[in-house]
C-alpha cells in the first residue's frame, strides 16, 4: 500500500497523479482538515503532525509514504528519513525546472509561509537559481479557496491579482505551484494570467518516482480517504476536484 499525506484536500492533486502511473495499488491518503492549514503553524507542529500520521500510515501497511504537502516536506522529510526504514517521497517547489523554463530570468514561486521560510527551500535556491530573480508569495487564500472547493469566480481572481501582481510586475515569466493545493486553481490562474506565463506543477514526477520503488500489487486495488475533518465533506470536495477517483471516506482521530 502506497500512503499519501497532506493538511488536507491539496494531495488530491499529487493522488491523481499516483493513481493514474499506478493503478494497481491500494493507496491510503490522510488529509489532516482539522489541522488544516499547516502553511501558518510552527516548525514543530508540523513535524509532530507529519509524524503522527506517518506512524498511523506505517501501522495500516505502508510500504512507501508520500508526503503530498510541500510544507510538510521542507520541515519533516529529513527527520522522517533518519527516524524510519521506510522510503519517504517529499515534494518540494519546481525551483530547478522553473529556473530552466525562464526566457526573461525571473520566476515566481507561489507556496506557503511555512515553506518559504525553511532552510530547505533557500537551498533549493542558492543551488538551481544562482542567476535567477527568485520572487516568493505566500498564499493562504488558495489553500482556503480549495479547502472550500472554490476554483473560479470573483474570490479566485482577487486572490490571484492579489498574489501575483509583484512577480508580474517584475516581468517573471513562469511561475510555480509550489503547494499541493494550488493546481486546482491552475485553470483559473491561465486564465487569468497573460498566456506567455509557464506554470510548474511537481505532482506528475512525484508519481514518476513512487514508480521506481518496488510496491506489492493489490488484487483488488481500492482509495481510501482519511481525514481528521469531517468525511462528508471531504467526500464531496473529492468528486469536485478529482471527480475520476473513486474513493471511502472515514474520519480518524488521532489525539
Ligand atoms: N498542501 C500543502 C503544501 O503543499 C499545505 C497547505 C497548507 O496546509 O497550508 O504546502
């Protein structure tokens, strides 16, 4: 079994992904709702959480945990290495192919406070963008516009014009989705952006990557969701934003 972890609904993005390169695995996700977001929380709150779920994770037959939340990864994945014999796949922002992709040599990297903050992030930096002009916005709004299941209208392009206005202004020309959330908002921020823009989404080479570890097949493969919010709520955000996986959702409680 494959187990999947984020805050909240934003792996959905990254489950997609793990469904569609393996479709004959049993995947368990935990969306954390009822601490969601981790975007705003403190270093160690996350990695307390990440570790609570990893070892509830390890518990139901976790034979690989994908850490679906680019917060989660920036303060935790080391830790959760060094701690556990299983393989953990992290994300993290798209710095190196975005710094790639650039024509006019200015990115913009749309993620949460947490992760814009993290030693591991101003590495990913100083390392794939030396000659780049890096901006960085926080965005909270996405995250909530998500959780909410709001993917266009006014609200969505306020918070799009809101959090992107400085790195237009500064001529970046791709931008990433450096949080598992946000690719539910990337047809409305091509929309709304100029078309020149690129967009960097990670969730396809994360799936790539869970490929190359060698998983025990299901016969009968099956989704299960599990949330420390409310199931009904989350089973309904599933089919507005994944609509294609079909999946049970059951709460969990954790202390
Ligand atoms: N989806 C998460 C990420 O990739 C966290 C969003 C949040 O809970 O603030 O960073």
């Amino acid at each position: 079994m494959i187990g999947v972890l984020d805050s909240g609904v934003g792996g959905f993005s990254v489950l997609r992904e793990i469904h569609a390169h393996l479709p004959d695995q049993d995947i368990t996700y935990i969306g954390d709702n009822a601490w969601c977001p981790y975007g705003n929380k403190s270093y160690p709150e996350i990695r307390e959480r990440t570790f609570a779920l990893s070892d509830f994770l390890i518990e139901q037959g976790a034979e690989v945990i994908v850490i679906a939340c680019n917060s989660a990864t920036i303060v935790a994945i080391e830790a959760l290495r060094s701690h556990y014999l299983l393989p953990f796949i992290g994300m993290e922002p798209g710095v190196k192919p975005a710094a790639a992709l650039t024509k006019t040599g200015t990115i913009g990297v749309l993620a949460t406070e947490a992760s814009l903050r993290g030693d591991k992030f101003h590495h990913l930096v100083a390392r794939h963008a030396q000659n780049i002009r890096v901006i960085t916005q926080p965005c909270p709004k996405f995250v909530e516009l998500v959780e909410h299941g709001i993917l266009k209208g006014p609200e969505v392009d306020a918070a799009i014009d809101e959090y992107t206005a400085n790195m237009l202004a500064a001529d970046a020309d791709v931008l990433i989705l450096g949080c598992t959330h946000y690719p539910f908002l990337r047809p409305a921020l091509e929309t709304r952006l100029p078309d020149h823009i690129r967009f960097i989404d990670t969730g396809d080479a994360i799936a790539r990557r869970t490929e190359q570890h060698s998983l025990t097949p299901s016969d009968k493969p099956s989704i299960k969701i599990l949330t420390t919010g409310i199931p009904e709520k989350i089973a309904s955000l599933l089919q507005t934003l994944t609509p294609k996986i079909e999946a049970t959702c059951t709460p969990l409680f954790l202390p």
